[in-house]
C-alpha cells in the first residue's frame, strides 16, 4: 500500500479535551453514564462545550476532587457510584480519567473494580487531556467495552458496523446493507448496552468513523475478525468503496459505479463550486482524512491537511486516496498561521476555538467540529456533507464586502483588534 | 362577500383615530354604534395610554335610529367642553355611513369654537392605511403654508404615529443619526405635532418618510408644492443606512448645506465604537448555520421589503418567499424585491399566507401577529417584524428597526429565534436522550432517575405512574409554604380515578402545582386517596 | 320585595360589543362555530379583543360585508355556510347578526333559517354593537339553544344550571350538588351541542352568571321551570345564599353557615384590608352588581356601582343586599369622572378602555373584564374572587409614589398628558 | 469528594483569562495540559471575538512528563514574538500545580523582554470570581502610582471585563449617565485598560465600581491608599438609579467638585422623555396580574440583589425565595435582601437549586443558565440575570442591567417572559378549545378543520391518522419547491409501520417537513406505500 508522507510539528495547536465526546456519547448509549474522576476544570470544560446541549439531568458528571483529596493516593469514589446507580440506575458506567487523578498516578483499573459490578460493570476509560484529543476518547469507550461483545462463532460471517452514529443513520446502513444483501450482526456501540453485536472470527468490522483504530486493532487481535479496509462512508466516492469492499467480504460483487455517479450528478452545482477552491483543513476532530479526500474528488485542492494523528494502517485507504496533499501531524498552530497567510486558501476548516479569530483576519474559515454532529455518511448524507463547505463560501460570497473594512470591529468586544479605537476615549 | 378570520389592517376609523391620537389638540369623533369604541381600547391597551385616547364615539343606538334622534351635536359640544381641541375630526362607521346623513350640517348644529373637520371615510373603499395616509396628507394640504426656509438646515421626519410599529423607537433613531450629523429638525408628525407644527413643515430644508404607509404623499406633495426635497427610503440595515446618509448629505448639498460626514464610530452608543455589530456577526461562525435557514417574510410593504433585503444582503440567509398585505403597495414591493424573490404574494387573507407557510416550512418566519400563530401551529421559528401587532411587540426598552442601532434590534431577533432550532439540532441528532421534559419522564424508564438532592426520599412507592417531577415538588427539603408537622409516617396519597379525571380540566402549565398542593393538603389531613371531593375540599382550602 | 332606587343616564359610556363573548362561547361549546355577518370592523373588534387568544384555528368568522354586498335587501350566506361545514364540522353554527346589516334591516330569521339543516343548524343570534354590550349576547346565544333542550317530564325534578363556565367550575357544582343531594340534570350551554340538558316544569334553572334574564324568562314562559332567585354564587355569602336558596327547591334543609364563616375566616387577611375601602364600579361587564354586594359584605363602602343594565326580577336578591348603595344604569362617563374626582375613591373597577387613563390620573383602576375570565364562582372561587382586588390595592401600595411623578409620563407615547414635554423639540 | 453535574464558576485559570482578555497588551499563558485549552473556546464562541483570545496554552502532556520537559520557556518566546505583550501571566492548571514546579525560575529561563508576573492561582482554592478579582487588585496595587488629580473631576469604572455579564452595555449606560452629568472619565478597568492606564488610576476624583464580584477590591485599596472615594452601588433600576446619581453628586462635591442635576429627561436616548419608562407600567392595569406572580431569584451577588429588589420595588412582584453561589458574598446578599426573603440560598451546586425551584414552582425564575433549563424542565418561565450565560444572551443591541436604561431592559424581559403564562391563563380558562397545536391535532376530531384556501383537497384519504398539518404542507397552493408535474390521479401515499418507525428518529421539528418531502417523492415516482426503502431512497435523493 501506498505510504503518504506526513509532516510532524510539536502539537502546541488549539485543540479540546478528550472528554467532550462525552458529550454524543452518553446520548448514543441510553442506558449509560459517564463519570468522570477529576476537578472543577473538568466540570467546567464539560458545561462550556456541551453548553448548547444542557440540560437538568445530564447522564454525566464529574467525581470531583477537592484539595482535600489530593493527599490520598487512592481515592474512594463508591459513594458516587451509589449516587449515580439509585439516582440514575444506569446499564454500564464509564470511569473516565483525567489529567489531576493522572498526575496523582490513580491506579484506575483498580479504582474501577473496587466498585464495578456484575450488575453495573464501571468501565475505565482512559481520556485525560494529558493524552486525549477530542474524539479520541471515544476510541477508549469502545475499548472497554468489547469484553462485553458476546463472542461469535466462526460461521457467524456478518457485518459490524463500528464507531457511533446516530439511529437514524444506523437505519440507513442496516437497510442498505440488507439491500446488498450482506447480513448485519450489529452496531459498537450500540443504543443500550446489553444491545452489544456478537463479535468472532468471522465478523468484519466496518469503521464508519476514522478515530477509531485501537478498537479496531484490539477487536483483531482478541477475536481474530477482519477489519474492513476501505474509505470511510463520507462522499458518493467513499460511500462506494465502502459498500464494494464490504461486499466483497461477502463475496458479492456490486457495481455501485451508477449509483456514485448519480450521487455526484446531483451535487454537481456544489462540486463545480468546489473546483479548484482552495481549502485549508486546521481542526482536530480527527475526521480530516475522509473529509479532505471528498474534497479532493469534488475537485478542490487541498493546500494543507492537518489532523491531530495518523493511524497508517487504518487509514491507508484515505492517505493512499491523498497522495500529494500535504498532510500535517501535531501541527504548530504558529506555523500554520504563516502558511494560511503564504497560501490565501478559499477556505479554512478549524478547530471551534480559531474560527472566529481567523474570520476576523480575512479569512473564510468554519467549525471543523460541526463534522461530529452533522448526518454526513453513507448515500443519505452526501448532500449534507457538501453543502456544509460550499454553504460557507456562498455564505461570505453573498455578504457585502463592505462588512470587512476593521471599522466593524472597533470596540465591540474587548479583544477587538489592536489598532483600532477601544472604549477608552 | 367572503369568509374572514383576522385582518391585517384596521378599519378606516381606526386609522382616523390613530392620526388624531398622535397629533397635540386634535379629537376624533365617531358617529357610530357603541360596538365601534372597541378602537379605544387599542390604543389604551397597547400603547399602555396614561390619558384617555383622543377620540370618542357619539354613540348611535337602536333605539335612536327608531327615534330618528342624532346625538352628535351633542358630544361635540362635550367633547369641546371636555378637552379644547384645536380640531374635531368627525368621521362615520360603516353601519351610520349607509344611513346616508348629512354630518356637515349636524356638526354645524354644535356650533363650536374649534375648527371641526367631516372626513369623508368610506370604509368600504378604504381601511386603516389609506384612511390615516389621506388624511394626514389632507391635513398637511389644509394647514401647511409658504414661508421661507429655517435659518439653519433643518429636516420634516412623517410618518411616526400612535400605535406605528415601533415608531417611537425609529424616531429615537432617527433623531440620533441627525444630531451625530448636526442636522436640527423642523416637524415631527402626525407624532406630538399640533396644527401649528404642520403650518410651519414648509420652513424645512428637506422632509424624511421612511414608511411607504403613512407620511409618502404628505412629503411628495410638500416637495411638489413648496420644493422642499424628499428623502423616501428606510434606513433599514447597515448599508441601508449608509445610504441613506449619503443621500441625506447629498440632499442638503443639493439645497445649499454643507453637512461634513463625522467617523462612523459617531454614530455608536457610546461614540467610540462600530456603529453596528452585524457586519462582524455576519460573518462570525456561529452564523454560518443560517446560511441554510430559509426566510419567509410577510407584512407591510415598508418592512418586508427592508426585512427581507437586511436577510439576504447582511445576514446571506436564503429568502424563501416574501408578501404583503399593503396591495396599493405591491408594485412597489415587487420592484424593490425583484433578484430576492420570484413571486410577491400579495393578499390580505391570513388563510392564504399560512398555507404558503405550511408548504415552504421555513425555517424562519418574519410576519405579523398572525403569521406568530401560523407558525406555533406549526412549530415554526417567527419574529414580529410589522403590524399587527401583539401587547408583546409593545415594549420599554430601545428596539427601533431603523438605523445603525435598528441594524443590531432586528439581527439579535434572527439570532435568538432561530438559535433555539439549532440548539435542538444538536440535542437531536442522538434523539431525544438529552431532552428530559416533563411529558417525556411519562413514557419509558422516567423512574427515580432525578439529580435531587440526598434528603428527597426516592423510596417513592408508584414510580411508574407519577412524572417525577411531581415527586421532588412535594419532597423538595424546603417546602414553599411551611407546613403544618406531618403525621408521623407519611404516606403518598393515591390518586382516584375521578379525582385525576377532574384534575386534568386544570390548565397543564398550574397542574403540577395545583397536584403538588392538594398531596400536600391529603398529607395533612390523613387522606390516603385523594378522591373528587378531597380534591373539591382541597381546592376549597387552598383557593386554587 | 324590596326595590332599590337606581338612576339611569345617557349611556355616553366606553364599552365593548356584545360580539365579544363569542371569545369564550366558541371555547365553551366545542363543537360549535360562530358566524357574524358583519364587516371589517367587526373582524377587527374581534381580533383585537381577543387578540391574547388568537390561533390560527378559529372557530369563528366573519361573513364579509363588502360594498357591493350593500344594495342586496337578503345576502346569501349559503356559500359561507358551505366552507365553515367543510372545513370546521360544527355541529350547530350561530348566525350573530351586527350594526350593518341591522342598518340594512337584513331579516335575519329568515336567513339562518334558509341554512339551517336538521343536521347543522343555524340559529339566529341578535348581537349587534347598536343594541348589546359585551356579555349580554351570551343571553342571545343561550336563548337560541332553548329549543334544542330536549323537554323533561314533570316528575324530573333536578336543577339545571345557567350561564356558561368551565369545566373544572363545573365539576364543582355538580359535585357540590351531589354532596348536598341535590340532583343535577345538566348545564346550560353543555361543553358539546348534543349534550343540553332536558329542561321541564320540574327543573329549577339555577343561574350561575348575572346577565341572563331573557333566557332564564323565556325558559320560565316556556318550559314552566321554576328560576331560582338568590343571590349569584360569588363570594362566600352569595354561595352560602346559593345553595341553601337551591336545597330548599328540593325540601332539604341546610345550614352552611359554618363552611360560609370559615370561608370568611380564611380570606379575613383581604377582607381586613378591604374594610372601609371606596369602590367605585364603572365596569361594563354585567357582573357588577354581585361584585358590588360582595365588596359591600366585606366591608368594603361601595361608593358607586354602574353598570349597562338591571333586570329588577332577576336581580332582586342581588338589588335588596345592595340597599344603600348608589346604583346608577346606562353611566355617562364623562359625569362618572367628576364623580370620581369628587368621591377619591380607593379603586376602581373600570372598563379595559379606560382602566390605563384612569390609573395616568392618579387613581388606583383595574379591568373589569378579568371577572369573566377568572374562575371566582363557588366555594372554590372565593379566594380568586377577593385577592382580586386586594392584589390591586397592594401592589399599588407596594410601588414607589415617586413613579407618580408626570415626569414619567413625558414623550413615552404620543397620548402622554399635555403640559409635558412632547417629542417636539 | 462529591458528585458534581453543573458548576456557577469558572476556573481559577478561566478567571485569569478574563482578567488578561480584557486588557491591552497583557496576555495569560496557561502551563497546562492542551485539555485546558478549551477557555479559549468560551472567549472566541461567546464574545465572537474577532482576534486570538490573549491566552496561550503551554501544552503539558503525558510524554513530556515522563521526559521531564518543560515547554513553558519556549511557548513563552513563541508568544512575545508573536503578540508583543507588556506583561506575560503564567498560571499554573489543577493539574501542573500539583507537579511543585517553580515557575518562576522556568519563566525567568525565557529571558523575555516583557514584564512577566507569575500568578499564584491555587485552582483548589478558589475560582474564577476571587482569581480574577485577586489578580486584578493585584495588577491595580503593582502598577497604580501616586500622582496629582487630574483637573477636570474624573471617574474611573471598574468591573467591566471580558466575559462579564451584559458589560459593555452596562458600560455604555453609565458612560451616558456621566456623559449627560457632564463628568468625565478617567480610566475603564479591566476593560480595555493598558498598563499604562492602570497607572493613572489615582488620578481621578472618585471609583465607580459597580460589580460586588470584580473591581470593589481595587476600588476600596484605590480609596484607602490614594483617597479616591469608591462609589461601590449597582444602579439597578430606576430609584437605585436615582439614588446612585445622588450619591455620586454628593461623593464629588466632598471632592470639591460640583456637578448641577440636569433635568431628567436629559438622560433619555432622545433628551426630550422620560428616562425609563418602569414607573409607569408598573402603574398600568396589564402589569396587575404581576402582582400575583411570585418570582424566584437566583446568580452572582450583584444581579440577585438588584433584580430581587427591583422585582419587589419597582414592579411589585411577590419574592419567592432568593439566592447565590457566589459564597463570600453571602452575608452581603443577605444584608441587602433583609426584608425581601426570609431566607438567601446559599450553594453552588445547580441540583439543591433546581430542588428548590421544583418545591417552590414560581411563576417567574430569574436565573443562569443552569436555571434556564432546570426552568424548562418543570415548565416554568425563566429569564437569564446572571453569568454563566448562554451564547443566547450575547446579543448585539443594547441592553444594560445598569441605569435607566438598564430597567427598561429588565423590565421588558419580565414581561415577556411571564406574558406567555397570561395569555394561556385566559385560553386554558375553558380548556384547549383554542389551543390546537399540532400535537392536539392528533387526537379528537380533527379530521379536516383546517381553515385552508379553497385550493386544498380536503378529502385525504386518511383524515383520522395523519395531523392536519401534513395534509396542508403537501397541499398548499404553491409548493415551495417546482415540483415536475404529478401523475393525473395523484394518491396519497401510505406509510409502512418500518417507514414509520424510521420517520420518529427524524427530529421532531423537522418531522413534518421530512413527512412532506417523502410524500411528494412517493407520488412523483408512483410508489404508493412508503417503505423504509422508499423513504431511505427519498432520503438519499432529497439530502435529508
């Protein structure tokens, strides 16, 4: 296979703590709770991300260690899961770590089976943001919970699908599959905990998301399943490689040549939109490999592509299909700053803490982290998926440019521009 | 004849009634049923009037028409008694109009002091728009007189009017940008203005009419017959604005006045800063979502047009389709909509604008009270954006929709109307897991599962049945109301089928309270089973 | 029985149309549909009477009036008539007739009768703004429905209770009966059409709102029921009155003194309050005159109570417990405020026209209208019923006199008082 | 240890954040994990702001602790190269702190040419409000010299800062107010403030600090080192208002300065009204029902006083109960509230909030964010008083909490928060009748009622199974979307039980639209049963 080059820099880019994919996992898996080991910080972080999903009786919460607990070297934290169990009676709760209890070297596996039971199994999850980026952590969820995959016989040959989706896409792939006629064992996760697929030897695991290649790896190695290895189910070009390899594990041959093509016709004034636009990936969900190669088909020309790690094996297919794009690991967020500046992309896809600030230099730049939320996979999600670039450059296409001129900004935030009057007369 | 629901204007004497409430010293005098005074209490209501509206009805009774008797000499003499108006305005309603009297001469019969005006309002022909326009310009036409300039540059602003959309604050607005520029202003009217003041509108350099409703033609003709230049656009946006400032120079460099323009962060609230945040919002993140929100627009002519152009060019919304119910005005809609929109609905049937709201489905509706209730019916995103309006449109603070400061006023009601949709698009795309509401803690496994606090007993013996909501109501640790000591070993009291049955005609948004109470109340009073008659006997004691 | 000395003047008042009831008649009857042939104007009275209650389903309209409609002697309704079946499925429809068509002398009898089918019936309602004021057309509605009544045999001896209410004050009365073992037959109106009650010579009619003679008469004349004269059931002696009045019909004998001093007892903080207040009526819903004879026992010194009309038979209980007080029908306004001026009264019970003026001169005004939207009858109404104007009385208490100051009044709308600063420069 | 869902306060290091963000050339460096990186994120999505927050991650991670690195020397020039600052903040995270390193020597190895300050934030030990106002009155006593008074009396403010609640428009209402006063000011601090401009501080003739939680320590150190007197009053509505004006003339006049009252009216946005319009609604007979509707009031010290008082005083509202999580505050609050509750809640855990919301079920919650949706929860109206807020109350036009104009604004949330509760108060009277929303629409009789154009085929199928709603968004008059010609009999599609069931998991408010747009696929390509593989393939074609 086709080996890209990547460039690596030093990581000191934006980027959030891996404990905000708290925030779809505990809707995703509905009989859980995730409780998280750590300090105010942690709290904070989780209310200021999740912010716009709030609400009174969140299946998350933070065991929060006060200075009191610092000197224990093991803290007890049975109290809280009687807590949550009688306030909350969850199927499975998640123990996540942090960086406090980390720096404290908390023994977590022990911590989790002092009070894990056969009824309410406490999983641990590692997720600190010492270690953890974003959706990384959902990787570490799937982890802990494979021992509760039942195991699958050998002849037992079908599909799971790997990686959270929301339901309504889960129905898209299991009636697509069923209309290729390729038989499906289930979904990792699943929407309940007891709802685990059986997992063996002749299982293949299809990834459906790019950030989650030490399940797959662990999945491999501890139940000898094959791991599907294709593009990931974003674009009609990924769709179709997807569903074809797929079906090829099967041993069914399908064409889906027509299907993509139509699936392009039918975004065509978005793709024609797209050509040769320059686009600038800085963000750090961990989705830029796909999203970057969908661009590259739609005919745009990727000036840089940084992502925050790459996983060679799981995602040959998507670098192979990358070849020639520059592609950054632990980007510098300084040096891409520059590079923005040396280049003039026509857009920038980046992290949710930059977006503003690059707008406000000039540029077109949008929420790389709306690509978590977003129904953008399979057939169903092409639209979607491209509409949610071309949208922003109609968007700033169709505003005045008269908006741009700095006197916008002057005064109406406390980080306006330097340079311009502020609210002191 | 046709079936009607709601109208979007009001009738030909309200609009009588409207230019005579704005205007110092004038009255208005209905000649009609006492059904008519309804309009009073329009004014009263919305406009929160601390004096009695300046209008009456000379009520015409049944029992007068048989009689053959006519009041009204008689309340214009009270009236004048009462309030020493300058001016009477006398109109008739559409029962009296048809009994064909001649008011002239009833009117003359009072014999007053003050100038008394008969309007010849036929409210078949003419509703609230055209009645108030006409008149005004019949006003403006009766009193205006030639005289020479100000010394100074000086501006008309008309149209501002009672119960005008947010009319008040538009004039805020516009007298903000004029003294930023150092422009003085001559009249202001129909708003505060006497007969005196529409004497003295030819004394003017210039007249602004922002509103294609009300004060058009009483500048078009002040500018016909006197050469005093008219300024007709409405400052509706940021770039709008500029404009309009720009011709406002270019106006008065026309006429001989110099007006320098000052830095734009002049105009701002403080004189420091950006005169508006929407360009910066425009182009912020978090606005990206509304490049995919789709707008329907319907009202009057002046606000959907200016609406309709502020979503488009400044916010880069889609327009889904835009109307209004102003038809002497559609042409001019069309002409200032046309590249927005392919069709212009134009109607004055609500039915018609909510079947087009229930077939686009937009995302967002800008409408008027009655499009507020179309799109509750149909879940839909609506902001306010014209008359008619609601009591809620009516409020204190600074919300004008013209100028720099109007630009902010209508872009923070997108903002926070649609913001809610996008909210829950988040909170949805994993179902409903995160969206606890009450009617939902009724369905699947709701029991126990409340954060409340360690005190609240949980050991709740029908989990199943009751929302949990209603259980911390009653076992929060501390009660709203001190209660009397429970007996000992408390028990819940259940609920009979009766007592339920009648408890659901209890409006839903007081029945948790009203539950919670009457619980409280069979506690104490050793009811095991709350039935129809303790719920009687509880709702007799607590007065709810 | 005693007759107490009221005045009447020239009926120069502010007052809204008998149309208006149609806001809560339509919710009352629910399968029922209100059509006036009327005008603009009436459109727009109803819109913006019952604007805080407008949805985009109304069930009511009105049959538009347009110029050219006016040189036909006999509209045709039939095609109106056709949509609202189509579209509503009422099971009657009243036809209200207004002040135009009155002018035009339109013979309405005629018209609703060449509508009307067994099926849907459409019956005539006069309602016109040149003859009715506010709640007094609810009289014209009920009065239509007598003759679908079904006629109840002389042996059954059960009440019938007058005047539309809600449901839940309706489950109240009926329960009260029962707990007093009076038999209930049903209400006039029902909450459905097909649901009146069967009226006869063995029913007592017992009136529950004040402006129902024409109905309780005709029901009299009619069916030769027996009306019940008492006091109305509002505060705790009109209830007390009520229902022992009530029994007696039915040879039981109570004595409800002791629940009527407990509920005294209970409201005794407001009433203390009320002791010695002046109150002046000058309201125009109908409802004054128990109104009045409630705050007269409470101790309060009525010091006028107008109100648009008295019905000596059917008020008379109402009329002997108000002995002493200055009753005065058909109110000029402009006479009321000099009486005002004069009396200084403590609050005032005015018409939503001109509560807000009223209070702008000074004085301390509610809106009548809220008492045909509160739920004050019974036992159960009592504490609606006093706090209703307590809360008046203290609130205005509770606020700052400074705010009287004109100077809050200046330039804030264009009905601002003269002699302050307008918006004129 | 305990459980904790939701906290009131930042961090520590969110407060330094604040602190620095606020400010010119001063710039927050974090030595931190990249998890703690997500502050920067509340500063760019909230305030939108335009350039990089001032603050930087040093990230720490798990290698770099194995390894022993220490990045901070390096990030620390990376940031004076990049931005220039006068003065570089180092703060040590909850979880860096407990490493023991000494920062300053790992700062003094960069070898900056900017002052660099190393801010000892124990995050165990306090939260973002004492963090930011320590480090702020620690920034005030480092920089603030002695120096003559400027000539001119002068005023400084103090408290407003990035993040803060409503504050630039707090700011902008008392720059009018001394600007209509006729005194000018000094310095603004933090916001906008420059080293520099701390330096000047001790030249004005009197401190402004309105905000109990930032800016009254600086304020009082201010008064008792250089004798600036501090006026430490939040004129929250309209008598605090005048009162405050009163005491700010008197302050001055000590000072030897004398300020003449200008007339009220002088403090209007148009100089020629009233300056709030609170007084005089709270008189009108609309805000009668307020006074039956009990309010509770919970947030940051200074918001909880002010609005409780005003909703007592001003509009005569009954209080419900009140409280804070702002603990150091508490005996403050409950000075203030004497008289107002009997008791002041005192907690920063959002549940023990929400348990007294639920036990005591007011009429009207003024609360945070938190309230918000605990409010939701229990149906109950709710308006947000006090940080932390959502990005809903970032909005644009201007609305203080401070002033005259700050009760306007108050005042207008309270009424339209509670409005909604009258108006289904008047429509519940006699149950639903007039309520028909969607989902009522499903059950009764509701074939059919719709008040549709005549255009629409009312005779679907299917009247008892499908609401209203779908038939009409289907049906309406002009599609929003150009449909190609249906076939000539066009039935109406029926859904599978599976198409059903994979309809549900749509959102909800977007159900009806997807509903409508399957059906409209159906027909056009003559499937008469929607299949779940009808539906997927609608799905696919239509994007949605």
């Amino acid at each position: 296979m086709h080996k890209a080059s990547t460039i690596r820099e030093d990581g000191l880019y934006h980027s959030f703590c891996g404990l905000v994919s708290v925030g779809w996992l505990y809707q995703k898996i509905k009989d859980s709770f995730f409780l998280i080991l750590g300090t105010h910080t942690c709290a904070h972080l989780l209310q200021n991300t999740l912010g716009v999903m709030i609400f009174a009786r969140p299946r998350f919460a933070v065991s929060l260690l006060e200075e009191s607990d610092l000197s224990s070297s093991q803290p007890d934290i049975s109290a809280q899961i009687e807590e949550i169990k009688r306030e909350h009676h969850p199927s499975v709760i998640f123990l996540l770590s942090s960086c406090t209890p980390e720096v404290m070297k908390v023994e977590f596996e022990g911590l989790a089976a002092s009070v894990s039971t056969p009824e309410v199994p406490v999983l641990f999850v590692p997720a600190s943001g010492l270690d953890y980026t974003f959706s990384q952590s959902e990787d570490s969820v799937l982890q802990a919970l494979i021992p509760f995959c039942p195991p699958a016989p050998p002849e037992d040959k079908r599909v799971v699908f790997l990686g959270s989706v929301n339901d309504a896409i889960a129905d898209d792939f299991s009636l697509e599959a069923a209309r290729l006629g390729i038989p499906v064992a289930g979904f990792l996760p699943a929407s309940h905990f007891h709802e685990l697929p059986p997992i063996g030897p002749g299982t293949i695991v299809a990834p459906l998301q790019p950030y989650l290649h030490k399940t797959a790896t662990q999945l491999r190695n501890e139940r000898g399943c094959t791991i599907l290895s294709s593009l990931f189910p974003l674009g009609p070009d990924g769709t179709r490689r997807f569903w074809e390899d797929l079906a090829a594990h099967f041993d069914i041959k399908v064409d889906l040549s027509d299907r993509e093509a139509a699936a392009w016709e039918r975004i065509k004034r978005h793709t024609d939109l797209l050509r040769g636009k320059k686009i600038f990936f800085a963000s750090d969900t961990l989705m830029e490999l796909p999203l970057a190669r969908f661009l590259k088909a739609c005919g745009a020309e990727v000036v840089e592509c940084s992502t925050p790690y790459i996983n060679r094996r799981f995602h040959a297919a998507e670098l192979a299909a990358l070849e020639g794009v520059r592609l950054v690991e632990q980007a510098n967020f300084h040096r891409q700053l520059q590079t923005i500046a040396e280049t003039k992309p026509d857009l920038i896809i980046s992290n949710i803490i930059t977006t503003n600030p690059l707008v406000g230099q000039g540029t077109v730049a949008k929420w790389g982290t709306e690509y978590c939320f977003l129904p953008i996979h399979g057939w169903a999600g092409v639209n979607a998926l491209v509409t949610s670039f071309t949208r922003a450059l109609e968007r700033h296409a169709k505003l005045d440019p008269l908006g741009s001129d700095p006197i916008w900004l002057t005064g109406i935030m406390p980080g306006a521009p330097g340079g311009v009057i502020s609210l002191q007369s | 004849m046709r079936l009607a629901y709601w109208m979007y204007e009001g009738t030909a004497h309200h609009g009588v009634g409207r230019i005579a409430n704005s205007m110092r010293n004038v009255h208005a005098v209905f000649h009609a049923p006492q059904g008519d005074d309804y309009v009073n209490a329009i004014f009263a209501m919305l406009e929160r009037s601390p004096n009695f509206p300046a209008m009456t009805t000379s009520v015409v009774s049944g029992t007068d028409l048989a009689r053959g008797t006519i009041r009204l000499p008689d309340t214009l003499k009270q009236v004048e008694e009462r309030v020493h108006p300058d001016l009477i305005i006398v109109v008739a309603s559409c029962s009296t109009i048809l009994l064909q009297e001649n008011l002239e001469i009833a009117a003359q019969h009072a014999g007053l002091q003050c100038e008394v005006m008969v309007y010849d309002a036929n409210p078949y022909r003419m509703q609230e728009i055209v009645a108030a326009e006409s008149l005004f310009t019949d006003l403006v036409k009766r009193f205006a007189k030639p005289q020479p300039r100000t010394e100074r540059p000086t501006v008309n602003i008309l149209g501002p009017a009672s119960l005008g959309f947010h009319a008040r604050h538009d004039l805020i607005s516009l007298r903000r940008m004029l003294k930023t520029l150092g422009v003085e202003i001559n009249v202001v009217a129909p708003w505060g203005a006497s007969i005196a003041d529409l004497r003295r509108l030819p004394a003017a350099w210039l007249t602004i009419a922002p509103y294609r409703e009300l004060g058009l033609r009483a500048a078009t003709y002040l500018e016909e017959q006197f050469g005093v230049p008219a300024l007709l656009d409405a400052p509706i946006g940021v770039q709008p604005t500029l404009r309009w400032i720009e011709r406002l120079r270019e106006l008065l460099a026309q006429a001989g006045a110099d007006i320098p323009m000052p830095p734009l962060t002049a105009f701002s609230l403080d004189g420091l800063s950006a005169p508006s945040a929407v360009p910066w919002l425009a182009r912020t993140a978090d606005m990206d979502s509304f490049s995919g929100k789709p707008a329907f627009v319907f009202g009057d002519a002046t606000h959907v047009v200016g609406v309709t152009r502020f979503l488009h060019d400044e916010l880069g919304m889609p327009i889904a389709g835009a109307g209004t119910y102003v038809k002497h005005q559609a042409d001019w809609v069309r002409e200032q909509l046309a590249g927005y929109v392919d069709e212009v609905l134009v109607t004055d049937e609500f039915q018609t604008v909510a079947a087009r709201i229930a077939a686009l489905r937009p995302e967002l509706v800008c409408g008027t009270q009655m499009e507020r209730h179309t799109s509750r019916r149909y879940d839909l995103n609506c902001m306010v954006i014209s008359p008619p309006t609601h009591i809620e449109n009516h409020l204190l603070a600074y919300r004008p929709f013209l100028g720099f400061d109007g630009a902010d006023v209508i872009a923070d009601e997108v903002y926070t109307t649609c913001t809610l949709g996008m909210e829950k698009h988040l909170i949805d795309l994993f179902g409903d897991a995160g969206l606890e509401l009450p009617e939902k803690a009724k369905n699947g496994s709701a029991q126990a599962v409340e954060p409340a606090p360690a005190a609240v007993t949980v050991e709740s013996p029908k989990p199943e049945q009751e929302p949990a909501v209603a259980t911390v109501a009653v076992s929060g640790p501390t009660p709203a109301v001190a209660a009397p000591p429970a007996p000992a070993a408390p028990v819940d009291p259940v609920w009979a089928a009766d007592a339920e049955a009648m408890l659901k005609k209890v409006p839903f948004f007081v029945r948790g309270r009203v539950r919670g109470n009457v619980e409280r109340y069979a506690r104490q009073h050793g009811h095991a089973v709350i039935t129809a008659q303790v719920l009687l006997a509880a709702k007799e004691e607590l007065g709810a």
